[in-house]
C-alpha cells in the first residue's frame, strides 16, 4: 500500500470480496537525504513520504485491517539505487521501476509477505494474470485500461513469482478505479497519480547521482568530456555522460544548421555523440537476460509487436533466436527511433506479453 | 486472545491506577497553586505522591520534581546542567531521548563492551577537566542490561561531576535508591509503570545546581514551570506505591530457556546476568526479525525489534550494533519485555508462536543453513 488511489483500491476490493488481507508498505527511501535535491517541503507527496504512509494507515484503518510498515530502505539502495546510477555512468538509461519489480517487489517483499504469513501479495498494478491449462504456465496481459497499461515494467516476472501475484486492477480503466475508491468510501480517491521514478524529485536523475555522490563522500569524478559528431569533430563540452541519454535533444548546448540528438555515450571516453534524427533509427537490436513469461522461448523466428520504452507504441517486428537462449535478436519491420540501452525490449502478441529482456 | 510482550516500550494502566486516576479527574480539580480548599486539597495529592516516588527512590519528597516524562526529565537533567557550554560524558547505548540531547552538546560517548555494560574506568578515562555532567542510563531499554551505576557514581564524585541517571527502564523493575547509588540526577517515566502516559519525574539531589529550561509560573522549586498534572501525578504516585519485585524473573525465563531450546540458531543479546528481570533479547539466525514480529503480532503477540522511525519502519537497534553485533544479527534480534498481565499460559503460547514462525521463516530463507 503506497498510499495512493490504486493500491487503496486494491485493498477496498479484496477486502470487500471478504479476502483476509494484510497492508504493508515498503519504506524505500528516506526522503530527507539528499536535502539539495529534496525540492519544496522536503520531499513531502513524493513516494514514501510521511504523507503517503500516513494516508496508506488511514485506508487500513477504515478497512479495519492490520497494516505495517517494513523497512526496505537497505535493500532498495543496494538493488535499485545503486545499479540505477551506475547504469548511467556506463552509459546505460536504466529503469528502477523494472529492477524494483525484480528485486523488491515481486521477490524480497514478496518473501516478506510469505515470511508473515501471506498466500500472495497484491499490488496496484496495471496488467493481468491468469493460467493456461495448456501450456502449464502464468501468462500475463496487457490491462483493459491500455493508457494505464504497466506490463512494461513488468517483463522480469517469473513463473513462482506470478503463482504468489494478484493484479486485481487489470480488468478495470483508472476512472472505474477512482470510482470504486470513491463508492469505498477511500479518502484518497482523487489523489494524482505518482511521478514516474519515485525516488528522484522533478525526474533530475542527473542532479540526484550528484547529490548522492556528494553524501557518499565521493569526490566529483573527472566527468566532463566532449561532445563530438559522428566523424569525431568536437562540437562542444558536456558535465558528464549520465546528464545525456540516447534521443535526448535538450541541454546539449550546441549550435549547429539542424536539431541534434544523442545518439550514444561513450562513459569510458567521457564522449557524447550527437547526430540527427535519422541517425537514432535502428533496424534491429538484440534483448539481453531473456525472461520468458507466456511462452517458454522462441525457436524459429516469431512474429510479434516489440516496446522499447514505458511510452513507445509497440513496433511490428520478427524476433530471431541466437546461440544463446537469453539473447533474442529483435528485427523491427520498419526502423525505429531511440534505441537506447539499459532500457527493456518487452515483446507482445497482441495482448498477451511473450517476454523481455535488456537492450544491449 | 492478545498477549502483550511488549513492557518495556510502555505499559497498561494497572486496575488499581485507573480507580486513583478517575477519581482524581472527577474529583480533584483545583490548581494546587490556589489558596482556597480546593487547591489545596490537589496541593494535599500532590504532595503525597511526591512522597509515594519519593519513597520508591529512596530520597526525600522535596528532592523529586514532576514534569511530562522520561525525555523531559532527561533534557531537563542534562541541559539544565552543562547548559551551552560544558563537556559531556554518556554511553553508546543510551536512549534516543538522551542521545539526541547529548547530540546538541560537546559529548564523549564511552562505548560498551559485547555484553552491553560499560566499564566505569572507561568513563573515568573520558572525563576532561571541563566535563559538567556524565548521563549513564541504569538499564537498557532493548537488552534489560544493568549498568554498573553505583561504581561509576564512585567516579564521578572523586572528579567531583555530576551524575545523571536515566532510569526509565530500571524504576519499578528493580529497587533503586538514590542515596546508596550516589547519584545526582535520576530520570522516571511514569508511562513504563503502569501509570498513564504524560508524566514523569526527576530526582533532584538536595544541592544539585541545576537551570530550568522552561520559563513560566514558579511551580516544582522554579525547575519547571506549568500547572501540575495532578491526576497524572496522583497516578504515578499509586502506581509507584504498588511497586511489586520478584514476580517476573522466573516467567521470563521460561520463555528465554524454551526458546532457546526450541528453536535453532539463537542466542541472548547482552549480559544475562547483569538484567532487569522482564527482558530477553534474543537473535534468530537467519531471517530479519520484522517479519516475525509482524507475524506473531498477526498471531495476537506484541513484540518489538529495533526502534521505530516516524514512517513506523523498523531500524537496526543501535544498541546491538553498539555492542559489536553484526547489522544481520541486529536486525534478527527481537525483545520480549513481561509484565504483571503475562502468564505461564501466555508464555508456552508464545513459545509455540516463536517456534512455529521461526520455522516458516527459515524454510522461505534461502540462505540459512542449520550447522
């Protein structure tokens, strides 16, 4: 329970099915570190913030069910936000949520859960889960509400980790689950809904792993480098490779004829590459630590729509096995902008998710 | 069915405190400052529950001062001595509401030793010439240890420094006396003693120097200022007088001994002999106690681990730490804390709960392995 209008839901709608719940909430993060990036009030509405916990304690006080509060904070550090910074300082744009689904979420809290006493957990997320007979295994689906759909974050589940798992919001649209919060009678039915990394205020990761550095006690490594065209000719300075990301345009501080674009970061060389944007469209890419969740694998090659990020339309594409079962080479039928590594290729077919894996 | 095991973070009001404590909210409503009959018979109460602490502590009635509680007590007891300036001698154990005053202060925190006791000749070593006051707490809130408090009381006069005691956790567990203890300064909370929560008290040596840190009416000898909480005060006076001793020890060693026997993989935190008589400590190999204390809570058992930040989220103890723990076993240790309400029955249903949890967890653990 994160205190928000979706996981408050999901605790109003098992409890009103007479479902015996437990509300937990992970403290992930201490808002109060890091004060340069703490922003107005101290953090205050971010994810795990007083505000939130006390409003995740109101909801199960008004279900009139047991709630705690378990300390994540360690775990969270060592399995999100340390591989989030430094994925970017190899050059990578990592995703949090992804790593915070895999090794918090669904695996550390989920042996917590179990730990109490829990048969599975349940979560606010967008994305459904059911069992076929068939094949013997959990598929997942995109959710109805496919504006709200989550299933990208979600490519890292495993089978064990889905047979413990309940989305109870996938069958239904964010309005219909404001609605069912209202008729609840929970108090946080129109809360907004939550930014998209938790731990990073105004989405300046670049700022945080600076401010993290400097609580750390590291010192300012050499990060500034240039930024180079294709051809290796020097357009201008940068502060460090993790301010960029592959298809960032902004902050490049660069004149030039035509709108340039990263394209790569070379972390090693301390060197931006920027072109234009044709130069960011890739034909193919190949998807790193497969994890297969409908199907069990591909074979042959296989017809299916490919996501490369949270707000990317997934791209007709045939995905190619490679000598090594957690490799896919992913072959788009027509190029696409921005493939950025350290991001998720997330394969579908129609509603149904195949799998993902990372783009290398 | 509840059971509570969870004394040492606070206390039900005892039967006999909540019948002194209605009748006073009923009854005894002047302000003890007032000069008619109804002042003074609150002044009258007032004065006998001095005397009812005061006899507890083994001091004099005018040597006991009440104010809100144990942090009260505490800022009053250190503040009100080296004020701004002024060095401090404390332990790494001590209570959050001694730390954290310490913390505003010039402060020399003596470390303890793998059994939780400091060593008096340690404080000896980290007085300095300008050293205004040593806080030592007389029992630890998480492991039950007792401090050495008389030998450093010792110390403290041959330097000629002031001694505060915390005493929250030891008042009403175990005899104190102020006067064979040697001590300047001794902290109570009432809440700890089946009093209600809201009031406290400071012992006061006769002689002690000691600045007021609240500015107001000339209430409590000008020490601290406000119109009493006589109802509160009336409580804490009853539930001092019915102090009992001997009762707990030998439930809290059922329960130590049985789980011990029971279950695998653990061990007493701190000194078992140097101990208040409601509290074990105890680690669990393994798994983070959080789920187990969430588990048998769920299961109708209060327990704690740890100390809570403002989210309601557990922290390591620092007291584990303090003593030499590793932060996986500090963060696998759990306190059971007894009182006058425990039973054998509760204890042997606890027993069974640690026991049956304790199991379930280690099974879902994949990295212990029995040795």
């Amino acid at each position: 329970m994160s205190g928000g209008v979706d996981s408050s839901a999901v605790a109003g709608l098992l409890h009103r099915q007479g479902v015996k719940i437990v509300g937990l909430t992970m403290q992930l993060w201490n808002q109060r570190r890091l004060p340069e990036v703490a922003g107005e009030g101290g953090g205050a509405g971010r994810c795990c913030s007083l505000d939130d916990v006390y409003d995740a304690r109101y909801v199960a006080q008004l279900l009139g069910i047991p709630y705690y509060v378990v300390n994540f904070e360690q775990r969270f550090e060592e399995n999100v936000v340390k591989p989030f910074i430094d994925e970017y300082l190899a050059g990578r744009t990592p995703i949090p949520c992804t790593l915070c689904n895999n090794f918090i979420k669904f695996d550390q809290f989920l042996e917590m859960a179990e730990g109490v006493g829990a048969e599975k957990i349940a979560t606010g997320h967008y994305a459904r889960i059911s069992f076929n007979d068939q094949t013997g295994r959990y598929e997942m689906r995109r959710s109805v509400d496919s504006g709200k759909d989550q299933t990208y974050f979600l490519f890292g589940l495993k089978q064990a980790q889905m047979a413990h798992t309940l989305f109870p919001l996938g069958e239904y649209t964010k309005p219909q689950v404001r609605e069912m919060a209202r008729e609840l009678g929970i108090p946080v039915a129109d809360k907004p809904d939550s930014q998209e990394i938790c731990f990073v205020p105004n989405g300046d990761y670049a700022a945080f792993i600076d401010a993290y550095f400097k609580e750390q006690g590291i010192p300012p490594r050499q990060m500034r480098g240039e930024i180079v065209d294709r051809e290796g000719q020097v357009l201008g300075e940068h502060d460090g490779v993790h301010h960029f990301t592959v298809g960032q345009r902004k902050g490049l501080r660069v004149t030039a004829r035509e709108p340039l674009y990263v394209i790569e970061t070379k972390p090693a060389e301390h060197q931006v590459i920027v072109g234009r944007s044709e130069d960011l469209l890739r034909a193919t890419l190949v998807a790193a630590d497969m994890n297969w969740i409908s199907i069990a694998g591909v074979v042959a090659p296989m017809r299916a729509q490919v996501k490369i990020r949270h707000r990317h339309v997934a791209a007709q594409a045939t995905l190619y096995p490679t000598a090594d079962p957690a490799r896919v080479e992913v072959r788009f039928d027509e190029p696409q902008r921005a493939v950025t590594p350290g991001q998720g290729a997330v394969m579908y077919s129609g509603d149904l998710v195949l799998g993902g894996g990372w783009i290398e | 069915m509840r059971a509570y095991f969870d004394h040492n973070a606070t206390t039900p009001v005892s039967a006999s405190v909540l019948e002194s404590l209605i009748a006073a909210l009923g009854e005894v409503y002047g302000n003890a400052s007032s000069i008619h009959q109804d002042g003074q018979v609150a002044k009258q109460r007032l004065e006998q529950a001095r005397r009812q602490v005061a006899g507890r502590l083994g001091c004099d009635a005018r040597e006991v001062i009440f104010l809100s509680g144990g942090t009260e007590a505490n800022n009053l007891a250190i503040f009100g001595s080296v004020g701004g300036q002024g060095h401090v001698v404390t332990t790494s154990i001590e209570h959050p509401a001694v730390l954290n005053v310490c913390a505003r202060l010039d402060t020399t925190y003596v470390p303890v030793g793998g059994n939780g006791i400091v060593d008096p000749d340690a404080i000896q070593d980290a007085l300095r010439p300008d050293t205004g006051l040593i806080s030592v707490m007389h029992a630890n809130n998480e492991t039950g240890t007792i401090q050495p408090i008389a030998e450093i009381a010792r110390v403290a006069r041959a330097a000629g420094v002031p001694f505060h005691v915390d005493g929250v956790q030891a008042f009403g567990k175990i005899p104190v006396d102020v006067k064979a203890l040697g001590v300047d300064l001794y902290s109570v909370s009432g809440h700890k003693l089946y009093a209600p929560k809201g009031v406290g008290a400071l012992y006061v040596k006769k002689g002690t120097r000691l600045k007021p840190q609240l500015f107001g009416g000339r209430h409590e000898r000008e020490l601290r200022p406000g119109t009493e909480n006589v109802p509160g005060i009336i409580a804490l006076g009853r539930a001092a007088a019915d102090i009992r001793f001997g009762l707990m020890e030998n439930l809290r060693d059922r329960l130590e001994l049985g789980i011990l026997r029971r279950v695998c993989g653990t061990g007493v935190n701190g000194d078992v002999a140097q101990r208040l008589p409601n509290t074990t400590n105890i680690y669990f190999d393994g798994f983070d106690s959080e789920a187990m204390v969430i588990s048998l809570d769920l299961k109708g058992f209060a327990v704690s681990s740890g100390s809570a930040c403002s989210s309601g989220a557990v922290e390591p103890s620092h007291v584990l730490l303090a003593m030499g723990l590793s932060k996986d076993r500090a963060k696998s240790s759990i306190r059971f804390s007894l009182g006058q309400s425990n039973t054998v029955e509760q204890v042997d249903a606890l027993m069974d709960a640690v026991a049956q949890s304790a199991a379930h967890l280690r099974a879902l653990s994949p990295t212990y392995t029995s040795a």
